[in-house]
C-alpha cells in the first residue's frame, strides 16, 4: 500500500477542543480549518477522476459526518472547475450536488441556515450506523439525481468516533457501506494517539471511557486497517495518498475496482 510521510502531532493546551462523544464539537473549524485538509486536496480532483468531462453530467458527492457544514462547503467551492470566491453565493455552472450528513441535529440545522448554495448542497441529519434509514436515505437521495453510487465521498476525521462509540464491527460496517455506495472515497482515519487523547478529555470531565474502546481489536495503525479492509472485502483499491495534515493524519484515496481489474486479480 502507498503511505506518506507523517509529521508529529503536538497540540497546544489552547488547541484542546475539549469532550464531544460522536466528535460534535460546535466550535470545530475554529481550532481545524477548512484549509488544513483543502491544501492537500487538489483543486482538479473531479476532473482528475474522469468526471465533469460531459458537462451534462450531474456529479454526485457524499459528506459524511459533514459537522457544521464549513469544510463541506468549502470543499464545494474548492472542486468548482471554475473559481468559486469565498463569498459567492451566485450559483456555480457545474452540476456538483452534495449531499451532507451529520447525527448532530444541532450541526445540521446551523450548516442548512448558513448554505450558500442551497440548490446544490443539501444538509440532513443521519446517524450512519443506523443501518437501515442511512441505507434508505442515501438510496432515496441518489434515486432523486438520477444517480447508482455516489461519484465521489468523504470520510473525514468520523471513523475513530464510530469506532469508539460502537466498536470494531461498526467501523468495518461503516468502510463497507461507503464502498457500496461509493465510486471513489477519501479517507480520513485519526491515527491511534487520537483515541486516547479522546478518552482522556472525557475522563477529565469525569466520564467514564467509550463502551467499546479496551475491547478494540483494531489499534495501532487504523488508517492501514482500514485500507486493509477496503482493498480485501470491498473491491476498493488505493489509488492516491495527498499527504497527511498537520495533525499526522493520512488523506486516502479509493477507486471501486472495476470488474476488469477484479479478474485480473484472480
Ligand atoms: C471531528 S468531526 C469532523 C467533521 C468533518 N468531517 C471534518 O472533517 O471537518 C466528526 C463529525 O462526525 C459526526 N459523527 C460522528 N459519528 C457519526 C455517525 N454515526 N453518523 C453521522 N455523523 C457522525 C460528529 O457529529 C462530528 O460532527
């Protein structure tokens, strides 16, 4: 597999966002902005896939865990073949539809009342481990566009609070489900020093540590795991590494392999 290298995490006292359980932090992007991920990612990245070349088709892309909306939108503006100012509401010329997700009702309301782009982007909120209505309302929103799998998805800084909260299984349900509905996908796993600093912060306030987090059998090097499963047992296969954040985090990118590939490899 690609790796990349990895710079040391050190947070300062005044970076410490303090305890969230699912990683819903209100304040997020003031202490992790937008721009901390958009520089690794390039601006041509859909055109790179093969996409928006005919410009009648509709570009479908999945935020999952999308918090407050900052990242989602600017990511939005980001991938515009056409440059998109960061205080453009005008609506862009591409068909780039974006669905957003977050379990934080609170989050969601905040990212639909400030969306620039309201015909473009839609925010709602999901819990992604509730297999059934996340099945339903992904299906129902590519159905909607016309669409079989997303083109491109986003899992950015959500696997270790699902993880946490919901054990090995839930992880490796969540890498599944994404590969099934999903073209490309770009990962971002917290390394394993995250997990115990999140324990810790809840600890200090004096929760008691994440149900499932001594019981974890996936430790140590997550984002390999979980490359691991997306290449054995999802028919995904790692097409890019953009280098890793200041916080030693890797941004990975999958391509579903088509069937050509998968019997090339039988
Ligand atoms: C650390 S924030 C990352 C936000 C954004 N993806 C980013 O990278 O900027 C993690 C987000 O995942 C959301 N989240 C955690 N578990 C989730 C779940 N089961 N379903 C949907 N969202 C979830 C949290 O509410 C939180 O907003």
């Amino acid at each position: 597999m690609a790796t990349c290298g990895a710079k040391s995490e050190v947070l300062d006292e005044k970076d410490d966002p303090g305890a969230a359980p699912y990683g819903n932090f209100i304040n997020y992007y003031t202490f992790n902005p937008p721009e901390n991920r958009l520089s690794l990612i390039p601006t041509t990245l859909i055109q790179d896939l093969g996409y928006g070349i005919d410009s009648s088709e509709t570009i479908l892309m999945l935020d999952v865990g999308c918090n407050s909306g900052d990242l989602t939108v600017a990511l939005y503006r980001h991938l515009q073949p056409r440059v998109l100012s960061e205080d453009s509401t005008t609506p862009p010329d591409s068909d780039l539809q974006l669905l957003g997700f977050d379990l934080d009702e609170t989050l969601i309301l905040r990212a639909q009342q400030t969306n620039p782009f309201p015909q473009n982007i839609s925010f709602i909120p999901l819990d992604i481990t509730e297999d059934a209505a996340s099945q339903t309302q992904l299906q129902d929103y590519l159905r909607q566009h016309g669409g079989f799998r997303f083109h491109l998805s986003l899992c950015l800084a959500v696997t270790m609070w699902v993880h946490l909260n919901h054990g090995d299984a839930a992880l490796l349900g969540l890498l599944s489900r994404l590969a099934s509905v999903s073209q490309h996908l770009l990962l971002e796993a917290q390394p394993w020093k995250c997990y115990r600093s999140a324990a810790r912060r809840l600890r200090k306030l004096g929760r008691s540590d994440f149900d499932h987090f001594k019981e974890l059998k996936i430790r140590g090097d997550v984002a390999e795991q979980a490359s691991e499963h997306l290449e054995k047992h999802c028919g995904m296969a790692l097409m890019q590494c953009f280098g890793s954040t200041s916080w030693d985090r890797r941004l990975l990118l999958f391509r579903r392999r088509e069937t050509i590939d998968l019997h090339l490899s039988q």
